[in-house]
C-alpha cells in the first residue's frame, strides 16, 4: 500500500516550455510603438530576440500553437 500511495517521481527533466525560449521579462508585450517611419536599434535587438526564441520553440516543442488567442 506504501508504494501505491507514494508519489510518482520521473526519471526524466521537465520538457522545456515556451517560456525556456523567449528572453526575459514579458516577451508577449506589445513593442513600444512610436509615432514615426524609424525605430531605433533597442527594439530591433527586442524583435529579433522575441523571434528567434520563438523559432527555438516552435522548433524543439511539439505540435499546439505556441501563442493563443483569447
């Protein structure tokens, strides 16, 4: 009955998660918008990171959508 009643423990690491891939803080926050035709080199480098996990992700974890809609 012990071993019954006794949890489960895996042998093997957590899968890694969407939030594994994407760069720290809130990665699905709107970019900061501006009101002009150029954007600064801050939010490329933001952009790039965002899509780059993104690809990591969609990539390493298995079927599903990675972002869903409300």
């Amino acid at each position: 009955m012990e071993a019954l009643r006794a949890p489960l423990v895996s042998a093997e690491p957590p899968l890694p998660t969407l939030a594994d891939f994407l760069p720290e803080g809130d990665p699905l926050s709107p970019l900061e918008g501006r009101s002009g035709r150029r954007i600064g080199m801050v939010t490329v480098d933001d952009l790039q990171q965002r899509v780059h996990g993104l690809r990591l992700a969609d990539d390493v974890l298995a079927g599903g959508d990675l972002i869903l809609q409300p």
